[in-house]
C-alpha cells in the first residue's frame, strides 16, 4: 500500500514538475532553509508591534485613583475641565459628579464631547445638545423621551464611571426689605398739665366750704 502510495506520488512530481523526486525534494529542502534564514534576519511584525509597545509603555502614565471631592458650586466644578494635568477629568449629570478621566479621548481637550467636561449637562444630554445655552443642569421643561434619554446616560455613567461628589445650587442671598414704620412721636399733651393760673381743685373748695361749719358747731 505504502509502496503504491510512493509509486504515484513519484509519477505525479514528474508529470507536474518535470523533475526527479530526488531533484524535486532537494530543492524544496534549499527553499525551505532559504526562507529560515531570510526570515530570521527581518523581525516579525508581531515582534515590531511588542517592541513598539514597550517603547511606548513608559510615556503612558496610569490613571490616577478616584478622589472624592465633596459638595461643589458649579463654578469650581469648571476647574476640572481637563485643561489642567493635576486635577482629574469630571463631568456632573443631575447633580451627581463622576470622575471620566478614563475616557479622556472623549470628554477631554480635542475630544468630541469636550464642552461638556467641567459642567453639569443634563440639558445637553437629555436633548444631544451641543449648544452653549443647553450646558446646564436644569431640565425643567424636558419632555418624556428627552427624560428618558436622560436616564440611560445616568445608568450609563454609574455603571462606568466613580461618583465622586455633587453639586450644589448657589441660592443669590437677597436683603429682607424692612416693614417696620417709622414711629411718630406723640405730641406732648401740655394740656393735661396744671398750670398756675388754674384755680384750686374742687376736692380743696370743698374742704374750705367745709371749714366755718365746724367752727360754728365749736362756738354752739
């Protein structure tokens, strides 16, 4: 079986190459060495690509960890628009801030979603906005497909990104206006105060009416 097996094979490499088997497996041996010697003077491309990466490893910096910021106003939330290295990336939606400095190709400076970094832009989100007067956290006025587009933006930043604060609402603080009235001063009733040209009170008329009956009564 083996020997008719080699018998064809034989006869196949002479009526295809025209050559001997002996000749035929010879020069197959020199281009196969050929080519390990060839291919081992030129690195591969997965060699290149590793050595590549290698290279560019130590330039790349790892992401800093999450660090909670607190309660902020939306005035200091615009400080970590990303322009700044030292600070993170972060973004708010509905007052909840989250930390995107992992996707900082997108929400950083030149990224396609860059004007929404620093800024609560539930507005914005909720209607795929890019418009200036639309980057801010009010969504009073919103219809329902907007609010709900609103909401899968916020299941998809809790699910991808770290809460790291809120934002607070700066209240303008506005003076009282004061309801008291000025109190007028009452005049002094000059009136009610003897004076000398009054005559003596009845109470002392009626004593002095009072008096020369009892002397008469002594002299009786």
């Amino acid at each position: 079986m083996a020997l008719q097996l080699w018998e064809t094979l034989k006869e196949a490499i002479v009526a295809y190459t025209g050559l001997s088997p002996p000749t035929f497996f010879t020069l197959l041996a020199l281009i196969l060495a050929l080519y390990y010697v060839v291919s081992g003077l030129f690195p591969s491309s997965d060699h290149r690509h590793n050595t590549a990466s290698r290279d560019l490893e130590p330039q790349m910096e790892p992401l800093r960890p999450p660090v909670q910021i607190g309660e902020v106003t939306e005035d200091d939330l615009k400080a970590y628009d990303g322009t700044d290295p030292e600070k993170p990336l972060l973004m708010a939606i509905k007052g909840q801030i989250y930390d995107v400095s992992q996707s900082r190709m997108f929400y950083g400076p030149g990224g396609p979603y860059a004007l929404f970094a620093g800024k609560d832009a539930s507005r914005a989100l909720a209607k795929m906005s890019f418009e200036e007067k639309d980057l801010t956290g009010d969504i009073s006025g919103l219809g329902p497909f907007e609010l709900e587009a609103l909401q899968d933006w916020e299941y998809k930043f809790m699910g991808k990104y770290v809460k790291v604060g809120t934002v607070t609402k700066t209240v303008p603080v506005t003076e009282p206006e004061s309801t008291a009235e000025p109190s007028e001063s009452t005049p002094h009733d000059e009136s009610s105060k003897p004076t000398e040209d009054d005559g003596p009170s009845e109470s002392a008329a009626a004593k002095n009416d009072e008096t020369p009956s009892k002397v008469d009564a002594d002299k009786e």
